[in-house]
C-alpha cells in the first residue's frame, strides 16, 4: 500500500474578474505554493497570458486554507464560460 503524504491545500483566485473562458481560481492540493500556482497554471489555460497568470502573486492570490493526507492535484475550479 502506497502512503501518502500531508499536502496543503491552497485557495488561488485572481484579482481582477475572469473574463468569458477564463478560470477565476482554484483550491489545489500541493506541496508549496509554488506548486499550486504551477498546477492552476497548467490546468488554467492555453494561452500563454492564461498561464503565466497563474504564477504572478501581483494577478493572483493563493492563500494556504488547509492540510490533507491526499495527493497533490486540483480539487475545484471555478471556470466562467459565459
């Protein structure tokens, strides 16, 4: 049985409002902030402004909420298509 380790889990959302097709935010499970920011931004986007958005602390915040015995990933998104 594989064990797991403890993740944090971290709230991203952007500061300014999601235009259609954007993501507004996220909660991630991840190691470090750095790792949140890195799995919204290649979940968030195709773009490339889309992506590096994620990973600018001036156009987004990430805040640590919690921490879980669960592997790193996203666990909600929050997408406006319209």
């Amino acid at each position: 049985m594989r064990s797991l380790r403890m993740n944090n889990v971290y709230l991203l959302e952007r500061l300014t409002k999601a235009d259609r097709g954007e993501y507004a935010g996220f909660v991630v499970l991840a190691d470090s902030e750095t790792e949140a920011r890195h799995l919204a931004s290649g979940e968030g986007g195709s773009g490339q402004r889309e992506t590096e958005y994620w990973l600018d602390p001036v156009m987004t915040s990430c805040e640590l909420i919690d921490v879980e015995n669960d592997p790193a990933g996203i666990i909600l998104s929050d997408f406006n298509a319209g």
